[in-house]
C-alpha cells in the first residue's frame, strides 16, 4: 500500500513553518538605533573619504549598470577614496560589539 503524499506535504510546511519561528526575536528598537548611531560616530570620527573619487567610482558603477552588458571594474580606480584617519576608541567598539553581542544571546542566533 502506497502513502499518499499530502502527509509528507504537511511535515514539510510545519518543519518550514518551524524553522521560521526559529528565527523570529524580538529587538527594540532604540537598541538598533544606538547602535546606528553608535557605528555611525566611529565611521565619521576615523573615516575620511574623497569626494571626487568616491563621484567618479560611483558614475562608472552607474554607466556599468545601466549599460546591461559585463561589469568590470578595476578596484585600483577607487584606491584612497576611503581612508582611516585615526584609530576608534577602544570603549566606543567595545560597546558597540556589546550591544550587538546582547541582540545576538537574546536572539540565540
């Protein structure tokens, strides 16, 4: 005698349907908000950035898209178009990767 097939169906939409819950946490989202901000204060304190070659990198990624065939783009092109101007603060990326740390245990990602 053969099984019919929807049983197997249904286990798989419930194992799905697990899986999925699995995923779910809750985060407030103040939390997400500091550490915004938070990687957002060490990217303008110890980044530096040039405008012209970051216009330039960004015109020919555009012309690349827009024109459908292959993209290739040397990387050489966009050297020295982001730099570290300094080194972050110990304390400031310490409490950054603590607050990422506490979404990620509450999370049991």
């Amino acid at each position: 005698m053969r099984m019919a097939p929807i049983p197997l169906a249904t286990a798989a939409v419930v194992l799905a349907a697990t899986a999925a819950q699995a995923r779910t946490c809750t985060v407030e989202v103040e939390d997400l908000q500091q550490i915004k901000a938070g990687a957002m204060a060490l990217v303008a304190q110890n980044v530096t950035m040039d405008g012209d070659k970051a216009a330039r990198a960004e015109r020919k990624i555009r012309q690349a898209l827009q024109g459908g065939g292959p993209i290739s783009i040397d990387p050489n092109e966009f050297k020295g178009a982001v730099r570290m101007k300094g080194t972050p603060s110990k304390a400031a990326v310490r409490d950054l990767v603590a607050r990422v740390q506490k979404i990620i245990e509450t999370c049991k990602l």
